[in-house]
C-alpha cells in the first residue's frame, strides 16, 4: 500500500475564506508510488505537506505531534486532512477490514482507505476529532490498525549523532527493536552473552573469575567493594553487603547500550553521521516481516551532504522497489538528478505532481528533459520568472540590461536559461498542465524572427551577397514574428526580434548600436565594419563565422566599465530592442 492522494482545507498556508466544501479542497496532490520529491522556494509549501501527513499517521519514532493556532489558515475555525491510501496487498488489506472501501476490476478487488482528520477552535481552544476512515463521517481508526499506518520520518537539520549514541529510548534501539533479528526477546543469543558478562562483573568485584577461580593479578574490585560494604554495614544491619552489576539483561537495555559508526572512522562529520542514521531508518522501513505502510518523509534530503553525496544517496533512494518516499528539498542538483515524472513542484499556494497525466509534455519531452536538465537548467523549478533564450549572447546580456532598465534578475527572482537551440517549448511546457492550473510563474521566450536582410548568391564560383528589398525584407520579418508569436500561448510569452537576429538588432540599436560596431571591430579585425557595417555583419551571420559570444562578452565588460553611465532604460523606445525591454518586464511583473 502507498499514499496515494492528500487533501487540505485551512491548513496553514492552504486555505480559503468562507466555510469548508469537502468537494474542494485547498489543495489536493496526488503522489507517486515510489519516490517523490517535493521541491521549491522557501514558504511554498514542501513542510506543511509533510507535517499534515505526519499529523494524520504519526510517526514510527513516536515524535511529539499536536495542532496549534498556526497550523489553521489565517482566521478560519475549522480545517480538514485526508490522506488516500492505495495499491494494498490482501495480507495489508487485513489490518483495515472494516475500513476499507473496495470495488471490483476485472474480478480483482481493489481497495482504498481514506483517513479523515479535523479539527476547529473557538476561545483560544483547539479541539481535534479521532481520525476517521470512510466516507464523510467514517469510523474511528482504533490503535491496532493506526499501528499499521506510522511513517519514519527523518526531519530537517537532523542530529544525527544524538540519535546513533546509546542513550535511553535512542532512535537505533527503537529501530532494532521491530527488526526480526530481535524478535526473540527470552531466548536471544545477546541476552546470554548479557547474563555472563553481568556475571563477570559480579565475580570481578568478589576478586574472582566467573568460573569461581582467584584473581591473582587483580584484587583492587574487591578491595573497593569491601571499601562500600564497610560503610554500608554502618548505615543497615551489620551483615548488609552490596553487589555491583550492570543494568538487569532486558533486550530494550542491551539495544540501547548499542551505539552506530563506521569502522575505522574515529569522530565522523555531520554528512557521514547523517548517511549513516538515514540508512539505518531504511533498514527499518525496508523491513521483511512488515505488513503495514512503508513511507519514509525525509525533509531536506541535502542537509549535511556534499553535491556529489547528493547525487548518491538520491541514486540509492531510486532503486528502492517497495518503499514510498517523499523527500523535501531546496537544491537543483537533486532535481537534476531525479526524474521529472517523480518530482512535484510546490508553488502559488499548490503542489504539481509533474507525471505525464498532470503536465501537457510528450513522451520525448520527457526524456529530454531526464537527459538534459541539469543543475542550471534546474533552477528553473525555484524561480517566480524565466526568461528563455536561444544562446549565450542573450544570457550574458540580458542580466546586466534587466539591471540598467530597474529589474535586477535576483531581487525579483528570474532566471535566464539558456536552451542553447530553438527548443523552447521542451521546457516552457513544464509548467503547461492539462488542468489549465496557473503554476504561477511568468515565463519569457526571447528569439529571432530570423529572416535574412541579406541573401548569399553564386557567382563565378564565388559567393557575393545582396540586399533583399527593404519592403520585402521588413515585411518578410514582421509575418515571421508574427508566426512565431502564434505558436506560444498560455502559459508563455514570446517576444521576437522585429529584425533578422539580436546581433542585427544591435548593429539597429538606437542606444547599444555604437558599443555593438566598436566591439565587434575588436573581435573581428577584418572587413569593412566602417564602411559597409550592414553588409560585413550580414557575411558574417550567413557564413556563421560571427563570434556572437565573445562579442556578447566584450559589450557586457564595457557596460560593467567604461560604459557605466550608458542608459539602458532608453531600450524601452529603442524599436529593434524594445522586444528585450518587453521580455525582461513580463518576467519580473507579478
């Protein structure tokens, strides 16, 4: 069995004002079977999914877990958690008999549980009902069954060493005690080695071994025990002795006594002692014998490991077959690495399960983006705006003119990605669901409308180059731009050059056309950049020998340098740039 499906009403960040419909909910996220991996800025939503899960189920570890004021949405009085289960085994099935709602499917049984919590305050008081299972009202889940229902969860910033050092109710000894090697408790092998030990010590402090035999070499334990029992004579009776041994030989001491480290590693680090205590929960969650809920909320996956421990420990987490897992996190490294069809994004007050149900990507798409979403492109996934480019011209660029222009890319949090092709639509339609759901983000496309202003001709085996009718020219552009704004829609806007490419637009540029010449006649020192500059840039473009980045870079140093006081803010009127001014202001506009 697995969580299939969560819903909230008024809790915490998921809310709405006026009374609850239990036909719709704040949020409502479905979940993958296997590994899930919640992610997004902070204050989207990552920790409240996983709290409201943790509240309803409880935890393995037996964490403290109570509602208060904060967990209801803004004023509201009352708020509501469900949880679907699903995918249940007849063996899982028959801890929650009575449960259950099940149909049948071509003759198979299928059955779901659903766990309903709620709760309202009034006066300062928060009162909560006993979970519920069914429909509407449903029956109180008693203890048995609730047993069969606890998560582990690991939290953020985890202590690890405090959980794997012997200590009284240590999480190792809890997490031993469920595994089948300590299920014999009265006749467990430890428990005999306890006993001898225990006797050793008895016999140590009585100047013997444990077979009776004098300690010839060492009579200091039972010179200090004479030592005590003299002075206890004094405060009892005479013949009053002691004895000193260790703690009685119960499984639950000997598996709290036990302590978890690597070999040959003395004081291990934060990362390594987090590696460890995560294995140990998995162990536990992966157990052979178990018949109940296998889910394991781990927030912040990343917390203490490297970049490349990330990478595997989330390679780990992949495989697992059995086990469910929902894992929070903040790092684009991790979303790089785990496919996008097991990923939600938690943003705009929701969370968006990305499977191929929920998101209107192709199949191929989807491989491509496993294939080529790396951790750059994965910022994506933590930006209120995006600004899609063709290549690294516009992404050098296009941060310092959204600075001079008053939208710095950071402070309103957009990011510029680089496609490095036409294949804008791979990941604008990430955030294109087949619910029409607004993911709230604005997103840019920045391209060229990519009609030539000149032509390349044969002529005695030489190749000349003409200028294409002016008329003709601007007219065969804007019908280009025209067609390419058509295809974006939604979720995008496209923005396109009114001219042939953004280095045309910049030779044009009432305000970059001067720093635009002057740096390409430094990158190219050939050709008639003074005389012809139309005509040089065009043979450059059509032969595809224009260094588009090293001029991209040399204009970016001097507007960083001797090109400070350059205003940029002029591009808003500049008619072969404004369509940059338009794109930059659509990103950072909420």
């Amino acid at each position: 069995m697995y969580l299939a499906n969560l819903k909230l009403w008024n809790y915490r960040k998921f809310g709405s004002d006026g009374d609850i419909y239990n036909d719709s909910p704040d949020l409502n996220v479905d979940f993958h079977e296997g590994l899930n991996l919640l992610i997004g800025e902070n204050d989207s939503g990552k920790t409240a999914i996983i709290d409201a899960i943790k509240m309803v189920l409880k935890t393995s570890s037996n964490d403290w877990i109570r509602l208060d004021e904060d967990d209801f949405y803004k004023e509201s009085q009352e708020l509501r958690i469900e949880l679907l289960l699903s995918g249940f085994s007849d063996n899982e099935a028959s801890h929650f008999t009575e449960y259950l709602t099940t149909k049948f499917v071509d003759g198979k049984p299928e059955h779901k549980l659903k766990l309903i919590f709620t709760a309202t305050r009034a006066d300062n008081k928060i009162k909560t009902k006993d979970i519920r299972a069914g429909e509407d009202v449903g029956h109180v889940v008693l203890a048995e069954a609730r047993d069969y229902l606890k998560s582990t969860y690991l939290k953020p910033l985890r202590d690890a060493r405090s959980e794997l050092i012997p200590k009284r109710n240590s999480r190792l000894s809890q997490i031993f005690s469920e595994h089948e090697a300590f299920k014999s408790h009265e006749s467990h092998l430890l428990l005999k080695v306890y006993n001898e030990f225990n006797e050793t010590i008895e016999a140590y402090f009585d100047g013997k071994k444990r077979d009776g035999e004098i300690l010839i070499e060492d009579q200091k334990g039972k010179a200090l025990k004479s030592s005590i029992d003299g002075t206890i004579s004094q405060f009892f009776e005479a013949s009053t002795t002691s004895t000193l041994k260790t703690a009685s030989a119960q499984m639950k001491k000997v598996l709290e006594s036990l302590e978890l480290s690597l070999v040959d590693v003395e004081n291990p680090g934060l990362g390594s002692l987090n590696r460890l205590f995560m294995a140990s929960e998995l162990i536990h969650l992966n157990k052979n014998d178990w018949s109940g809920l296998k889910l394991g909320l781990v927030e912040e996956i990343e917390a203490h490991l490297h970049p490349q421990v990330q990478l595997k420990v989330i390679k780990s987490l992949l495989s697992f077959e059995k086990t469910q897992l929902l894992l929070t996190t903040h790092s684009p490294n991790l979303a790089s690495q785990v496919p996008l069809k097991n990923q939600i994004i938690c943003r705009n007050n929701n969370a968006f399960p990305m499977g191929s149900k929920y998101t209107n990507l192709s199949e191929d798409q989807y491989i491509f983006l496993d294939k080529f979403l790396d951790v750059t492109r994965s910022s994506l996934f933590f930006a209120r705006g995006l600004i899609l480019v063709e290549g690294w011209s516009e992404e050098l660029l296009i941060p310092i003119i959204a600075d001079r222009i008053g939208y710095n890319l950071i402070d309103h949090e957009v990011t510029v990605i680089n496609v490095s092709n036409l294949g804008f639509e791979n990941y604008y339609k990430i955030f294109s669901r087949t619910d029409d759901k607004d993911m709230g983000i604005k997103i840019s496309v920045i391209t060229d409308c990519d009609f030539a202003a000149y032509e390349e001709i044969i002529e005695d085996s030489e190749k000349v180059y003409y200028e294409v009718d002016k008329k003709e020219y601007l007219e065969g552009c804007k019908n280009a731009a025209k067609m390419i704004e058509e295809k974006y829609n939604g979720v995008v806007q496209a923005y396109v050059a009114r001219e042939w490419t953004l280095e045309w637009c910049l030779m044009k540029s009432e305000v970059l056309g001067n720093l635009f010449l002057e740096v390409a006649k430094t990158v190219h020192t050939k050709g008639a950049w003074i005389t012809e500059p139309e005509k040089q840039l065009a043979e450059k473009l059509l032969k595809k020998t224009l260094n588009k980045s090293e001029i991209a870079y040399q204009m970016l140093k001097k507007l960083n340098e001797d090109k400070q006081n350059l205003d940029l803010s002029k591009l808003k009127n500049d008619p072969s740039m404004k369509h940059i001014f338009e794109a930059i202001k659509n990103a950072c506009t909420r």
